[in-house]
C-alpha cells in the first residue's frame, strides 16, 4: 500500500477541517491512509498527493463525495442511548401528544442532524408508533408528525432511504418482536416497511451551514457527532441549533458527551436514566 507522508497528512487534514469540520489529531494520519487507499487506486492515482490534486482541481466530479464518505464515521445502531429514549416516551411524547389533542395545527417535527444509515430517525418512528397503539390512542397519529434526517455523507443516505439492513445491523439495538412488526425479510435482508420509510425526508447536508433554511423544531438529535470537530464549529453548531428549536424543543446529544460551551445556550435537564438540554431564555 502506497504511504501517506507526513505533508500529505496535513494536506488532507486542512482540507478534511475545512469541509467537514472535522478535527484530525496527528494521531490519525493511518486511519486517513487506510480508508482513501481504495480511493487511490479507483483514481489511479500513485500518491496521495495526486489524489490531493483532483480534490483541489475538481477534475473528477464525485472525488469530493468519495473523500467525504470515506473520512467519516458512521457508527449507530438501534436505540442507541436507552435513557434518551425512556425520556421521550415518558416526557416528551405524552407532551406532545396533548398538545396535539389540545389543537395544536402545526406537526411536531423532529431532526436527525447526523443520521448515518437511519436507524436513529426510524427508531423514534417505531417508539412513537409502538406508544400510540399500547395506549390506544386513535385521535394521534404518524401523520401529526414529520421527520428530517441528514448527513454530509451521501453513501449512508442512500442506505437509510433504502432502509435495508444486513442481519447483524437488524440485530445491534433491535428486539426480536419489533424487527418482525416493522421490517419483511427480503431473502438475508430485512427492510423496514414502505410506510414507515416513506415518512422521513432525507437530505444531504453539512452542519457547517446554516441551519435556518431548516425550519423550526421540537426535537434535534445532534448525538455522537460533535465530538470530531473543532471546538469552534462545537460552538457554532449549539448557537445554530438553539435558533431553530421551537419554544419547549429539546436538543439530544450522546449519552456520553460533555460540551461545556453548551452552557451558553442550553439548560441541561436529568430524568431518569436519561438527559435533555432545552435553549437558554437569554440565548434565543
């Protein structure tokens, strides 16, 4: 396998910040070198330096894409994070399904800020679907509700817009029972249900930009993403997010992370098992 040399690292690296927004230490000049090899040699590329190249020339249209998609990480599965999903069942979906009843018009709307291959925004269409039908309740439905999840990778888009998931990814999170109500196997596949599917918008999109073309929402899931870039983009995304949560909208992060620039604009709130952060009166 062709070396990555040390000023090729920084170039990647620069431009990796710059695009992404993420935060290469020296540290991961391997892990840059092992997953753009392939990329390398699709290119027909000998160093990495000509692969630096095309990305900076534009001579190859979809280099950029394969860069990004190759760089970032996507690790997710079902549920992930228990206590975040005891709290929307306990807290925020009762609230929210009052205030549906209550005659509230405009639809709760949820987003998925880094949605990889889609089992974050699917899980809470199956937790909100499974709350109504134990419950009984028939004057709420799916449909009062709408659905965004986006990534800057489009490889992982294209997954979740497909919904079809291997037999150890069905498995990572998922019970049994909820595997054989949601999804049909399609030969060692299992795809999630059509109507299920259909309910979330998926966009590609990088949370550099800004996030007011977006909409206003009640739930913002920003989980286990912030922790690859600068401090500075950290900072920019929280003050982004609280302009775009509706008044009582909550902000998940990993269950795991601690940002105290936070502080700026969230109060944090403990239930439970589970965390939520809700915007700042002084930060709106």
């Amino acid at each position: 396998m062709v070396a990555l040399s040390e000023q090729e690292y920084q170039l990647f690296q620069r431009y990796i910040a710059e695009k992404c927004g993420i935060a290469l230490d020296d540290s991961k000049a391997y892990l840059v070198e092992s997953r753009l090899a392939k990329l390398l040699i699709d290119s027909q590329c000998d160093t990495f330096s000509e692969l630096f190249w095309l990305l900076q020339n534009h001579s190859d249209a979809n280099i950029e894409t394969r860069v990004i998609d190759a760089i970032t990480t996507n690790e997710t599965y079902w549920f992930r994070d228990s206590g975040s999903w005891q709290m929307i069942t306990q807290i925020w979906l009762p609230q929210k399904i009052a205030e549906i009843k209550a005659g509230r018009h405009d639809k709760i709307r949820i987003w998925s800020a880094a949605a990889s291959t889609g089992q974050e925004i699917y899980s809470l269409i199956i937790i909100i679907s499974e709350y109504l039908k134990n419950n009984q309740i028939t004057t709420v439905s799916i449909d009062d509700f709408e659905f965004l999840a986006t990534d800057i990778s489009t490889n992982v888009l294209t997954i979740a817009r497909r919904g079809y998931y291997d037999p150890i990814t069905i498995m990572r999170g998922l019970k049994p029972e909820l595997r054989e109500a949601y999804f049909n196997r399609e030969g060692t596949l299992w795809v999630l249900k059509e109507d299920y599917r259909k309910r979330v918008r998926f966009e590609q999109f990088n949370l550099q930009n800004s996030f007011l073309l977006l909409g206003k929402f009640d739930l913002v899931f920003c989980r286990n993403v912030l922790i690859y870039f600068t401090e500075a983009l950290r900072n920019d995304v929280f003050k982004k997010t609280a302009q775009v949560l509706k008044p009582k909208g909550l902000l998940l992060i990993g269950a795991a992370e601690i940002y105290y620039s936070m502080d700026n604009y969230f109060q944090k709130n403990i239930t439970g098992d589970g965390t939520y952060f809700t915007v700042k009166e002084a930060a709106k």
